[in-house]
C-alpha cells in the first residue's frame, strides 16, 4: 500500500517512519524544502531515541521518502495522512485548525483517484465532518473517505508505542474506509494488538477524553502531595499505596512540578472549550488547568523560601529543563515558569540539559548552559531538578554538596530522599509532598 503522510512534525514524522516498516512505501511531505533537504540527508530534526536508525533502515530499504511536492505524494496513494499542528488557538484556547483545513484544500486539488485522507493530528470533535466538507467543496468529483485515526504516542518511547500499541483507535463513516484502515495496521491485527473501529466523533473525543484524565490524575496526585507537606505524610508511600488498586493503577502518580509538553496542555485546553461550546462546561478540566497552573508557581515559591525568601544574586543550578525525560521538547514545560520565575528576581541561573539546549537557548535568555551538573554546581547556592533524565538519578552528591556555596536542593521530581541528602552533606532538602530537611535551624 501506497501512504502520503502530510506533515513532518513529531507526529507525521513518527507516523511515517514507522509505517514504513510495517512494510508500506511511505512518502512523507512538508512545505519546507529546507526540512526536506535534511530528512533526504538522512537527519532527524527532532530527538526521539531510536527514530534515525530506524528511518535510515527504512529508507535505505526504499520504501520511506521524503518531498515537498504534494501532487507526487499522493499519486496512486490510498491513505494519506494529515499530521500536521493544532496549536492552542490565540484568546479562547480553542485547537487551531488552520493548518488541517489547508492540508485539506491542499489534498482535495491533488487527488486523482479514491483515497481515504486520514486525521492523525489531534482535533476537536466534528472536525473530520469539517474536513471532508472542504474536500467535497474544493474538488465536487473527488472520490475520497475521510477518517479519524488520533495517535496515543509518548515522547521519548514514541516508536515502541507505534509498534505495540495499548490500542489503534480508528473512526469512519463507510465500510470501504474501513477496509483501507484494516490494511493500513494490518501487521498490528496479525499480533493481535486492539483495534477499536468506531464513528468519527467517538474516535476524535477518545483522545481528548483519554489525556484530560491523564492530566487530572496527575494534577490530583499533586494536589494530594501538597497535602501530605501540611500534614506530615510522604507521598512517595501514598502513591505506592494507591497504586496497588488495580482500579486506579501506579502510572501518572509520581508528584512533580505539574504537567507539560505538547499535548495536556494544549488537549485539556481545547476539552474545556469544546465544553463551553456546547454549554457543558468541563468543570474537572478547568479545575485541572487551574491547579496545575498554581502547582509552577508554588515550585518558585519552593526554591526561593529554601534560600531564605530572596534569590537575587544568587547562583542556582537547574538540572533538567525539558518537559519530561528523553525528549528535547520544551513546550509547556515547567522549566518556562520556574527559570524566568528566578532570573526576574535576581538569580543567576546555570542550566544543564541533554537535549534542552537547541529549543532552551531561545525559550530561557539569560541562562548560562553548561554541559556537565558537577560543573553547573560548583560553587553554586542551590540545585534544583526539574526533569529526571537518567543523568541525574545517581549523582554523586556528595561531591556535588562538597564543592557547594551552599549545599542545598529542590528536588522536584522525588529522585532523592531527605536521607540522602542528608548523608551527602546537603543542608537544606525540598522535595514535593514529603518533609524538608533543614539542618541549619
């Protein structure tokens, strides 16, 4: 099978690598020639762990290109796939459709022959109803389905959930697009991974509906953590202990400085529009948007009530400054709230980040980049982790407090305990939903 996939972001540019694995010639095209020009150089424009090997394998076996004509990506395809943006609309949160509306006028000039052109980008719900509205209006005697195929991938482990996927979540109008979808995962029905074949509204409020609840248990477990810091109890045993009910499950229960990246944020945003559209408003939602937007300031607050209320002129170490582990993303990551937060009252801030730097250079001005964490701690008034990549699980902090002005730490994802920090030498220890450590009292 022949597959045009529009749009070479994170999620087109996964979508169609993998695709092409599974054994279809996957064309994947973007109006930015010079995009094109690195991907045909065998380049990655994003960081995603294991996506070059496998796009070179793929490549080099022929069955995975890239172009900027779009005419030529379609000809003879029989899913074509818009993967582009929907970025948090200016003024109203509403998703911005812009993008898909125009790969859809785009699409509609270009066909030649049936096609199912295919929603992967994450949309309001109606959306796909909308699009097929533009195709018939752009080109009356195109013969097309339209389809709704929202994608559940997680950055940093996207192509492992491609490959063996929780579900393939898939919504259409006609059996004959359902066929084609059949084939599309065909691999995927063979190792018996779900399908769930349902109507276009369905499969478009599945995915909002699945990352709002995400958001929310995440946001609650925060919520209970500021409680645990009020009444004495650790979080780190609450969330274990609600984990084991098999009715609420361990995952999204680790206290942080709250939710980021590219899709929670702008997804629960876009739910609680969709509600006030249609006069039901997502009071959970909202609430959720709410408090997490609290939860980053109260981690300023954090830091600078460590340093005895002021930070001006002091050093501060941030280790981490992407949104999660794993990833370069910075969108919405907490990291935008906490850096400005510090540097507007007076810190000098060191970064250190494995992937964060491209993207961080122009999001965080004012921040010194250093490569290693015992060099960004040196001499230095306090660390604070915002993102737990693996660099910084098993820190040496002894030699980190050692070489300290002052040994003190906000720990912000929970790596580390008080008792650790306490035998490393650390005088001061923060930590979300667990007690400080303050041996200086």
């Amino acid at each position: 099978m022949k597959i045009a996939m529009v749009g070479t972001g994170y999620v087109g540019l996964v979508s169609g690598v993998c695709l092409s694995d599974f054994g279809h010639e996957v064309v994947c095209v973007d109006k930015d020639p010079a995009k094109v020009a690195i991907l045909k150089q065998g380049e990655v424009p994003i960081y995603e762990p294991g996506l070059a090997d496998l796009m070179a394998k793929n490549v080099a076996a022929g069955r995975l290109s890239f172009t900027d004509d779009l005419a030529g990506a379609i000809d003879g395809a029989a899913a074509i796939f818009i993967a582009v943006g929907t970025p948090t609309r200016r003024g109203d949160g509403h998703a911005d459709l812009r993008y898909v509306m125009d790969a859809a006028r785009e699409i509609a000039g270009a066909l030649t022959g049936y096609a199912v052109v295919v929603t992967k980008s994450t949309v309001p719900v109606g959306t796909n109803r909308q699009v097929k509205q533009v195709i018939a209006k752009a080109n009356p005697d195109a013969e097309f389905d339209v389809a709704s195929n929202p994608e559940f991938l997680r950055e940093g482990a996207a192509i492992d959930d491609f490959m063996r996927p929780d579900r393939v979540v898939v919504g259409v109008q006609h059996d004959r697009a359902a066929e084609v979808m059949a084939e599309v995962y065909r691999p995927l029905y063979l190792r018996d991974f779900p399908i769930l074949t349902t109507d276009l509204e369905s499969a478009e409020m599945i995915k909002y509906a699945a990352n709002a609840f995400l958001a929310t248990k995440i946001t609650f477990i925060n919520e209970i953590a500021s409680l645990c810091e009020r009444t004495g109890a650790d979080i780190k045993h609450v969330s274990h202990g609600m984990g084991l009910d098999g009715r609420i499950g361990a995952k999204f229960l680790h206290a942080g400085p709250g939710f980021g990246g590219s899709c929670f944020p702008k997804d629960t945003k876009a739910l609680a529009r969709i509600g006030q559209e249609h006069g039901l408003p997502m009071q959970i939602t909202e609430t959720v948007i709410k408090v997490n937007d609290e939860l980053r300031r109260r981690m300023v607050e954090k830091i600078v009530d460590m340093l005895d209320g002021a930070v001006a002129g002091k050093t501060i170490a941030v280790l981490g400054v992407t949104f999660k582990p794993n990833t370069d993303d910075m969108r919405e990551a907490p990291a935008l709230t906490v850096v400005p937060a510090l540097i507007g009252a007076g810190a000098k801030v060191r970064v250190v980040d494995p992937q964060g730097r491209r993207e961080g250079e122009d999001l965080l001005p004012g921040v010194h980049w250093i490569d290693d964490a015992y060099k960004a701690a040196r001499n230095a008034d306090a660390v604070v982790i915002l993102t737990e990549w693996n660099e910084f699980r098993a820190l040496d902090l002894k030699r980190i407090a050692r070489h300290m002005n002052f040994p003190a730490m906000a720990d912000l994802r929970n790596i580390y305990s008080p008792q650790d920090a306490r035998r490393a030498g650390f005088t001061r220890y923060v930590s979300v939903g667990r007690r400080d450590l303050d041996t200086t009292e």
